[in-house]
C-alpha cells in the first residue's frame, strides 16, 4: 500500500509540511510553534518509509522532543518554537539533501555522513553503534524513492521542495540556539 495518494507523492499525505510553517520575518524569523509541531510529526512518518525498526531510534527522541515542547509550551505559553532540538531535524535535511544531490549515492551514504555531521559527537560510545546499525539498514536508494512517488520526477520536486523549507527553519532554529540568550 502507497505512503501517499495516487498520482501523488508521499508529500501529499494531508499532513502539514514545512512548507506550510510560517516564519515571522519582523520578529527575527519566529517560526509558529504549533505548525512546526505538526511538521516535525509528519516527518517522523518519513522513517516509516525509510525502515520503521533501523530508524525507530531516531523516530522515538525525535517524538520524545515533540512532546516536550508541546508540554513546555503549555506551561510556560511560548507562542513562537524555541525549545525543540534542532539536532535530529538536521540529520533528517542534510541526509536528504547530499542523497537528493548525489545521485549515484545509497542512502546508507548520505545518512552515515549527516550522522556524523550532525548528531554524533552528543552520542555516547553505547548509542552510536545503534545509529550505525539504523544507517546501515536504509533502504536502497530506488526502493526509497520509489515508495514516495511513482513520478520520480515529482517526488525530487516535491522532496526538493520540503527539503528548503525544513533547511530554512533549521537554519532559524541553529542561529537561535548559538545566541547567548538561548545558553539555558
């Protein structure tokens, strides 16, 4: 069964995207909380696609994240995201970016290199070779894609296009997370 609506890709779900997650340039780019929410849940949905037990890991912190920004957020009523990690949302775009741009390279490539870019130098010696063995358990790079879209070249448009937007937004997100005022 298909990820996503025939003649559609997997980025038609009806879930929201990044691409629909408003940033506030008067206000230092301020992404909106609760659209950035939904977005982030709809991607942990891409690791189904990817293989739903290699990287159930990466799924579980990125929802464990999730739902510790929605409980902060209802405590302290933060209305624009400053509290999520952007960590795992970088691994995401960066692996899919240098895949999407490196034709010829298997997923297994791309993930192992944004790993190591992005979210090993927080693991320790016992969860890195979990992520090891997540990277090494991708897909095949036609599998892959193929399960987002039987167009293949609209499910690069379409991954192209999800892929600025949640690039954008951790790029917000990073810059905020460097200031001092965000050393918490």
């Amino acid at each position: 069964m298909a990820a996503y609506p025939p003649g559609g890709t997997y980025f038609d779900n009806g879930k929201r995207s990044f691409t629909q997650v408003p940033m506030n340039a008067s206000k230092d780019n301020a992404i909106s909380t609760s659209e950035y929410l939904e977005a982030s849940e709809a991607l942990t949905g891409l690791f189904d696609v990817l293989g739903q037990t290699a990287f159930s890991p990466i799924k579980k912190d990125m929802i464990q994240n999730i739902k510790y920004t929605i409980l902060h957020r209802a405590y302290s009523q933060v209305p624009n995201i400053r509290s999520l990690n952007s960590r795992g949302h970088d691994f995401t775009a960066r692996a899919l970016r240098r895949n999407l741009t490196q034709p010829n390279e298997e997923l297994s490539v791309s993930f192992r290199d944004a790993y190591g870019l992005t979210l090993k130098q927080y693991h320790s010696f016992i969860i890195k070779p979990i992520f090891s063995a997540a990277m090494s358990a991708c897909p095949y790079r036609k599998d892959f894609y193929g399960k987002l879209g039987d167009d293949e070249g609209r499910v690069k448009k379409d991954l192209d296009e999800w892929l600025r937007a949640l690039e954008d937004r951790v790029r917000v997100l990073n810059e905020f997370l460097a200031k001092p005022e965000a050393k918490w």
